[in-house]
C-alpha cells in the first residue's frame, strides 16, 4: 500500500477521503502468473508447491505485482513447472 497526494484546487474531493485505484502495469517477463491461493506464506518463509516425478517440493519465491486474484512470483520455478493451486501450510514436502 502507499500514499499519494492528489491536488484538489477545486475542493472536488472531500477531506480523508479514500479511494482504491487499479495501475495496470506490463508485469515481468521473468515472473510467473499464479493464483493467489497457490503461494503459502508461513513464518519461516513464502513458497510454492511444485509437483515433480510425483513428489511435492515446497520451492521459496518472492513475489511481485498482484492482481485481484493472480500475483507474480519469483523463484527457482520453470513455465512448465506444475503449481498447486490450492496451496496451504497443511501439505507437506515428499521429497523421497
């Protein structure tokens, strides 16, 4: 969240007033587009869940601009990586 002042010379825009406004932005070429409900964030760290050959591995992301419903995210992921969609801290890594 941030701050911006807006000039009101007209007096338009009543005092204290606030106001929730959408900046479209072209994103990154280098994130991937995921449901906000597949990234976890825990006390420890953020993360995905990947399926790989069968076995779940929590990979650590960060992330970066986030929509109404889809966010950005960063990490050691590959476009042809599958994401858990519904992600939670109750699933656990199978690494063997």
């Amino acid at each position: 969240m941030c701050n911006v002042d807006v000039m009101n010379i007209d007096e338009a825009l009543p005092a204290g007033m606030y106001a929730d406004v959408i900046i479209y932005s072209k994103g990154n070429v280098a994130a991937l587009v995921v449901p906000k409900s597949a990234v976890v964030t825990s006390t420890e760290r953020k993360y995905a869940l990947v399926s790989k050959d069968g076995k779940i591995l929590k990979t650590v992301v960060s992330n970066g601009n986030a929509g109404m419903d889809k966010i950005e995210i960063y990490g050691a992921l590959k476009p042809v990586d599958t994401v858990i969609i519904n992600a939670n801290d109750e699933i656990k890594e199978n690494k063997t």
